[in-house]
C-alpha cells in the first residue's frame, strides 16, 4: 500500500467515545504535535453518556448539556473532528501506519492508530424481539427514541437488572410509569456487587413501587399490529407493556481488531501500557481487555472496565504510549450508578474477595460493603456513603489496608484506621 510519504498523516483515533475526546485532549496536554483525527460513526458531536439513562431521560438536562466539548475546542487544538463515518476497512503497514476507509468511501491515512470503538448494547435473542416499542439504551439516538415514546407510555417492562436497566427503571418510576423490571439471574447487578448491595437495591426499588422479578424465564415478547404489548414468561404469565427496554449488558467492538489480525478475547487484549498486539496500535476503554491493574492481583488476570474513569485514566496511559514513554495502568478503578435517590459508589474491584465487611450506622438508605482478599482491603461499594467511598479510594491509592475486625464500626471513620498492608503504593496519577 503505497502512502504519501511528504507530509505526516499523525494520530487516526476512531470512536469519538468519551476514551477517544479524552486521549485527543491528553495528547496535546503532553505536547504531541502531529495532526490528530477523531472519527465518530454517530451525527453527534461527542456526548457524555452516563445521562442517558438518567438526567436527560427525565428532562433536567438538555442534549446541548451532554457535548463534551464547544467547537472552538477542537480548532484551538487542532483536533480535526469527524462524524457520521464508519469505518468498514483498514489498510495496515508493518510499521503502524495504514489507511481506513469508510462506508461512504472516504479514505483517512495515518501514521498511528488508536482504536476506542466502545461496546454495543447486546441484543435480545427471543421471538418477538423485532416489535416496535422494544429498545435499548446505549447511544444518544436511543435515548432520543426512548424519550420520544415514554411520554405516552403507562407500562415499562425493562429486561436485565443491570446498572443501566435499574437506572432506566427508576427514572421512568419517578415520571409516573408504572415499571416491572425482569431479571434471569438470582440478584441485581449480579455481576458488579456483592449479595448485601444487590439485596439492598432490590429492597429499595421494591419499596418504591417498582415490580422487580428474578429467576424469571423470558419465553417471547407479544404484541399487536407490530407493536409490543408485553413479555410472555416461562410459566405462561403475560406481563404488561407499551414500551420493553431491553439492558442485557454489551458486546465489545473488536471486528475491525480482528480485521487487523490484532488479538483479542472478550475486547480487543492490550498491555498495561494500552499497546494492541502489534505492538503500534492502541486500543482503550471500553473495547479493551486490559491486565487487572489492582496492586496484588494475579499476573495473569485480566478484565474489561466500562466507566468513565476507566476511559479517562487509560487514555492518559496510551497517550504516554503515542508520545514515546511507559507508563503502566495503575489508577484505582471507581464507578458510580444513580438510582432514584440512592447513589452507588464502587472503589476498586471486588473479583476474587474472600470476606466482605458491612458498616451501618442505622441511616436508613446508607450503606457500606467492604472486600477484602487475603486479608487486604480491595474494594468497596458505598451507597449514598461517599465519606467512606474516598476513605476507601483514598487507602487504596496509597497501599493501605484497614483491618477488617475494626471496618465494621460506623463510628470510626476508615481513613483513621488504615495501615499499611497491601503491595507497594501507587504512583500519584499523572494529570493531564
């Protein structure tokens, strides 16, 4: 593939994903000099999606509110921002630089690559599931058309009780609609809490007023005239619905990866310096399977994060790595979910914990789960307890532990009782 070799071509970043804004922004902060294209397949500027499902769902923010950035940014910067073109092929050379092509035939030359592609919502394999007024919630044109229906709805069946589906759930609680959130596993957020967060969300919504079933078996969606009337389950039961949102989780976007021959395996593998097999391409965010970056995990655990801290700390990684420097992944991950009135908050990752710790103080909607691993404090979740939340992220940033048997107290404040207990301290993040 011939290039033409008299001018640099610089950065190609394609997904203008909160991982790809931030990576443009860290690159410049550090000095890179060579042209940056950031390349969105959506007719939206870059947006902050955390709001979909939320704020701007329920009208208290307006898309406007949602852009990342005002136009005069990416001049200023000169960032050259591209939307609505999906790449569809990729022309690589051995030394990272290569050509991608659009569906429209665009073509866009580089010199380096920096894939944030993001996830897509995953879709429901059940009969019925092509009726009109089933949705999902992942991009801005599907909050559009959520909102647009809502209004007009009474019924709202959400399918998965995830953090996203949960969110929906109560916001649309709080509209007026009468919501029924159907869940196939045995607890809420199965995958992201330990038992005592999932059991509190499920007392908490229940006692709102929001219908939440678990261990059920999905058998079809039903409808009339093309359009959805409810969710059919295993035992025969008919659930009501005008509208079923469906937040089963997301699928990495790796085919342009494996287009590349690049490796991958639930998200596109990378380094701890944000480096795709080939050694010149960078992969970041959602879309990438990274090394556990917890000080003490296993050498050979691996994992995905979906977060916006996650995109932002591991732009700042890759773009280290663009501008010729190492630095590993070592930021503490956090996350965060509004529901309704209650106000999650994870530090750290609680895979592999072998004892969890719950501090109560009697305040009726607080809670804290502390988890520990061999002895060492690894994680938390923290419901509407964000002292403890940054006493916990806090620890962790700096290597300390606190004992579990004095963790229980309410009384005590953790950062008072830390120690010193984990691995070696993290470096203090690098800020752009």
């Amino acid at each position: 593939m011939a290039q033409d070799q008299t001018r640099s071509h610089g950065l190609l970043i394609i997904g203008a994903s909160q991982s790809g804004v931030a990576l443009a922004g860290s690159l410049r902060a550090l000095g890179y000099q060579d042209p940056i294209t950031l390349l969105g397949e959506e007719d939206h500027r870059p947006y902050q999606r955390p709001a979909l499902s939320k704020e701007f769902l329920q009208d208290k923010v307006d898309k406007e509110k949602l852009i990342f950035r005002a136009h005069q940014y990416w001049d200023d910067h000169r960032i050259e921002l591209v939307k609505g073109e999906r790449v569809e092929r990729i022309e690589k050379n051995p030394d990272g630089s290569g050509v991608a092509r659009s569906t429209t035939g665009a073509e866009f030359p580089f010199d380096r690559l920096a894939l944030t592609v993001g996830a897509r919502a995953r879709r429901l394999e059940l009969d019925g599931a092509d009726l009109g007024g089933v949705l999902y919630l992942r991009n801005a044109d599907d909050a559009l058309e959520l909102k647009a229906q809502l209004p007009s709805a009474e019924h709202l069946v959400v399918i998965g009780g995830g953090f996203i589906g949960l969110e929906a759930a109560a916001s649309a609680h709080a509209m007026g609609k009468a919501v029924t959130v159907l869940e196939v596993g045995p607890r809420l957020i199965g995958r992201a809490v330990g038992e005592e967060t999932s059991q509190f969300f499920l007392d908490a919504h229940r006692a709102a007023g929001i219908e939440v079933r678990l261990g059920v078996q999905l058998s079809r969606i039903v409808g009339e005239d093309g359009r959805v009337t409810g969710v059919e389950l295993g035992d025969g039961t008919v659930v009501p619905a005008d509208i079923v949102l469906v937040g089963i989780g997301v699928v990495p976007n790796t085919e342009l990866a494996e287009e590349l021959g690049l490796e991958c395996g639930n998200g596109i593998r990378v380094d701890e310096y944000a480096l795709a097999s080939d050694g010149h391409t960078v992969a970041i965010g959602d879309c990438a399977n990274m090394p556990n970056p917890i000080p003490g995990a296993p050498a050979d655990e691996r994992l995905r994060l979906e977060s916006v801290n996650n995109a932002v700390e591991h732009a700042k990684v890759a773009a280290y790595s663009l501008t010729g420097r190492r630095e590993e992944y070592r930021s503490i991950p956090w996350f965060w979910s509004n529901q309704g009135p209650y106000k999650l908050q994870i530090a750290g990752l609680s895979v592999g914990h072998d004892r969890t710790v719950v501090r109560r103080d009697g305040t009726d909607g607080k809670l804290c789960v502390l988890y520990y691993r061999d002895g060492r404090l690894i994680a938390a979740d923290c419901v509407n307890s964000g002292v403890d939340f940054l006493d916990v992220k806090a620890a962790l940033t700096k290597g300390l532990t606190v004992p579990a048997d004095d963790a229980a107290d309410p009384a005590r404040r953790l950062k008072e009782l830390a120690v010193s207990g984990a691995p070696e301290p993290l470096p203090a993040t690098p800020r752009s």
